[in-house]
C-alpha cells in the first residue's frame, strides 16, 4: 500500500510538472541553497554539491530525484508546496543530473 502511495504521488508531481508548473529554476537554487546545503555540507566533509557529482551518487532518473527531494524535505520538515520542490528539482537537474525529459 505505501508503495503505491508513492507511486501514486511521484507520478502526480509528474502530471504536475510538465502541465501546470514552468519551473522557476533560480528560485530552486535559493530553496535548496537556504535549506540544503549545511546537511549536505556535513555529509560530504564541507563539500555540499560533492553530494551529486561523486561516483556512487543514489540518483539515477528524473522520478528518483523528485521522490529525493520531496523525502528530504519531509524529513527535515520544510513546508515546500509542490511547486517550490519542481523548482528545487529542475535546478539540481539542470546543475548537476540533466536527466532527459519527464
């Protein structure tokens, strides 16, 4: 049933994204700057963006990187709506994963 759940909702912010919401990518930068970067930065000894270019990074598709964001952002309790984790998604796509199309 969680599963599906998820799926239900990844699949959604899909749906969303490529019909309702023109990613505002600078402004995901500024949310993922504000927000991320001091975890990350603990993470990968000082180096916060070593997160997404190093060999064994966990993200391999547009749809990981959505359910990613949207899991960090639970965890840490940030009250994104939807389209501010489209924001955040398209700037680490467009900075660092370049995943083709939805």
């Amino acid at each position: 049933m969680n599963k599906c759940l998820a799926l239900l909702i990844t699949l959604s912010l899909l749906f969303a994204a490529t019909t309702t919401h023109a990613a505002d990518i600078k402004r995901g930068k500024k949310l993922h700057d504000q927000n991320c970067l001091n975890c990350h930065s603990e993470l990968m000894d000082g180096l916060p963006n070593k997160i997404y270019i190093r060999n064994d990074r966990r993200i391999e598709s547009y749809a990981a990187l959505l359910r990613q964001v949207g899991r960090c952002k639970d965890n840490l309790g940030i009250a994104w709506p939807e389209d501010q984790v489209l924001d955040v998604v398209e700037y680490l796509n467009t900075k660092f994963y370049q995943f083709e199309g939805l």
